[in-house]
C-alpha cells in the first residue's frame, strides 16, 4: 500500500478542500482519503506500506479531456488524412504519452477514420502501451459533404442515417457524434457563418434510433437554428455551441444537456502559426470572436459544462478560459473533473478522489485555486495506481517538427 501524505487535496468530492491531507493507495484504488489529523495507519490492511510525502505540493483528479482526437491533438498543418494509417497510430501512441505528461488520465476521443483511436483504446485496455483511459465515438456521422467530410461516416438520407447508427452501436461505440452544423462553406458568406446541416426530423430520428438502446448522442453544434435543432431534438450533449442563444441556454440547463463548448481549440485554430490555410484562420477568427460571448450565456443560465480541447488547446488553457468566461476556479476545474466523469459515465471510478474510486491523480507544485496556471506545473501523476514522474517522461518524448515545442 502507498500512502501519500502531507499534501492539500482538492477532492472535487462536493466543495472539500483538505489540508494536510492523506491519500491511502492500494493497488490501483483509493482506500482513504482524510487529514493526517484522521490518519490512522493501524486501520490499514497489511503491514508493507509506502509513505510519499507530498509537503508543499497540491492534490487533485486526474484531468479528463471530454473533447479531443488522439490522431491530431496539438498537430501543425492541415487535418485532411494525408498521413497514412500506420504514421497516424503511430500519432495517437505519442499523443497518449502527452496525456499522462500533461496530467489527463481520461479522455472522450470524438472519432476518426481508419479505426486508430479504437484500436488505441483497446491496446490500452490489454495493457499493450501507456494510454490515457479511453472513451470513444467510431467515426462522426453527417450528412453528405458537410464540416469535415474526409473523415467522416456520409449518409444521405434518413434510412442511412439509421443504419449507420446502428452499426456504430452493434460494433461497440462509446457514443455515437453527428456533426449538425456546417462551419466551413468558405464561398457562402452568412450572419454566423454556420449552417444547419441536419433537419429537425433526421435530429429526432437519430435520437430515437440511439436512445431505444440506451446509447447517448453528442452533436458538433453552431448556429442557433442548428443548436435549437439539436437541443428540441434532445441530444444529450452539444460540441461548441457557437451562437447559443440565452433562450436555448435555458433549455440546455432544463434539459440537462451538457456543453463542451472547447474554447481553446477555437482560440488557438483562429492563430495563423498552425498552418491551417488563410481561409481556415480567417473562419476560426470570426467563430472565436463569437464564441466569447455565447459562452457566457451558458455559464450565466447554469448549464452543465465539461472541458475539451479539441484538436489544437490545452487543458490549462481550456480552464482558463471558463474561469475567464465566468465560472469560478472551482467550477472551471469542476468542469475538467468530475463533470467530466459523469458525461462519459465513469463517475463511479474517476473524477473525484474518494475511498472506492480509482487511483488517478496529478501531483501540483502550487495551488490551482489561488493560481490556474499551477496546471502547467505538474510534478507527478499517478494513474491508475502506478506513479508517474514528468521529468522522466518530458525525457523520452523527442522533439519533433509535427508538433508545436514541448508537445
């Protein structure tokens, strides 16, 4: 057993904040969590026990990035598949590595093609490499040429729009993700510059074909009439959700419909240094200048949010900006906890540090909740019962030219 004393640990347990704290570890489960006060080492079983001290240092969950793509997170260029299957998984292994480096021990991969994120999810499951753990979408459904077609399942009508769900679904998806709006038509100039891309009917039917078997539904969503689509519709959560309204922000929070709204990725596709295309930063500039001001109708209404990067930001930089949109500290690592958790159904094991859940944490030099930027500042992780040393693995990820430095 590996007892870890002496740190302040934010359990995200409720609003608990324990100072001068304990976290018993055996095998990979939480046994105890309590002050050194209420610490009593006779009430452990066994005798061989490990004390890690942790004074001066900061406890929390592991992070879970709720939104992300293995094969292309933090990537130069263009996201057309140009690379082949076998550089792209290679790709996503390294990508896995990050996650444990940047202290994200859970992550909702939002699909891809030619089934490496799938095939990395399994590999970690059996042990085979070190990866994050993995909930994942097979491939996006949308209807034909719409946002981001090269790499998506197309359907071009309702009967396929079923049938391709349902393969998803009898093949053993996490979740099954529409992409409901289209973001880049760059020659049709329009007010938000998205349209919808679905009708209400097909929205409906999808819902229905998923929910009868209890599968949850996830749209990549902008636009207001789009987002209103996918809200009456009743999708359980919305990706982006550039041009909520305050009206539709109400129904999200009444409809429990979760947000992962991905602040950074918008911010950071609107920067011209990751070689995107003029057009490509020139749409992403419009959409994060307005996404700045639709967030705040979802924060202001109480709706549900969890944090995601999508293919370019960080995690830090991701809370940050919640915390800027106008969540508390508490709420915007909330929102990269423990709501996690719940939207990719694994609040029983993570997102929280309580005696029964799994041992999945990362050890901070400062408190995040005097300083954000303490996430940046990761000294350990622990995932999954097993310690993790960043300056051990800082060291055996090369640079490479692929990424932007440090990644």
């Amino acid at each position: 057993m590996i007892i870890y004393k002496n740190a302040d640990i934010i359990t995200m347990a409720g609003n608990e904040i324990i100072h001068n704290g304990v976290i018993a570890v055996n095998g990979n489960k939480i046994v105890k969590v309590c002050s050194n006060d209420d610490f009593n080492m006779a009430e452990l079983d066994g005798e061989n026990h490990v004390i890690v001290d942790l004074s001066g240092k900061t406890v929390m969950p592991g992070l879970i990035n709720s939104h992300m793509h293995l094969t292309m997170w933090r990537s130069f260029g263009s996201i057309t598949l140009s690379k082949d299957t076998a550089t792209q998984a290679f790709m996503a292994a390294r990508n896995a590595l990050n996650c444990i480096r940047k202290g994200v021990t859970s992550v909702r991969d939002m699909g891809h093609k030619d089934d490496v994120h799938m095939q990395l999810k399994k590999a970690s499951e059996e042990g085979v490499i070190l990866a994050p753990r993995i909930k994942a979408a097979i491939e996006i459904i949308e209807m034909s040429y719409g946002h981001a077609y090269h790499f998506c399942t197309q359907v071009d009508n309702s009967d396929q729009l079923v049938k391709a769900i349902r393969q998803q679904i009898n093949f053993g998806t996490d979740f099954i993700k529409i992409i409901a709006s289209h973001d880049d038509l760059w020659h049709i100039e329009s007010e938000q510059n998205t349209v919808p891309w679905f009708s209400q009917e097909d929205l409906n039917l999808a819902v229905k074909t998923a929910h009868d078997v209890g599968v949850k539904l996830s749209a990549h969503a902008n636009g207001s009439e789009c987002i209103r689509r996918v809200v009456n519709a009743g999708f359980d959560c919305i990706e982006h959700g550039i041009f909520m309204t305050e009206d539709t922000a109400k129904l999200m929070k009444e409809k429990q419909i979760t947000l992962v709204p991905t602040l950074s990725g918008y911010k950071e596709n609107s920067q011209s240094y990751w070689n995107r295309g003029e057009n490509w930063t020139k749409r992403y500039g419009k959409l994060w200048d307005s996404h700045r001001k639709s967030i705040e109708y979802a924060v202001k209404c109480g709706v549900n949010i969890a944090a995601g990067t999508d293919t370019l930001g960080t995690m830090p930089e991701e809370i940050t900006l919640l915390h800027n949109a106008g969540m508390t500290k508490f709420e915007a690592l909330a929102a990269a906890t423990i709501n996690g958790a719940v939207l990719l159904d694994l609040d029983d094991k993570v997102g929280s540090l309580e005696a029964g859940k799994l041992a999945d944490f990362i050890v901070l030099s400062r408190n995040p909740l005097e300083d954000l930027s303490a996430l940046e500042d990761i000294t350990y992780v622990v995932f999954n019962g097993s310690f993790y040393d960043i300056k051990a693995l800082d060291n055996i990820v090369p640079r490479c030219s692929i990424y932007i430095q440090g990644w």
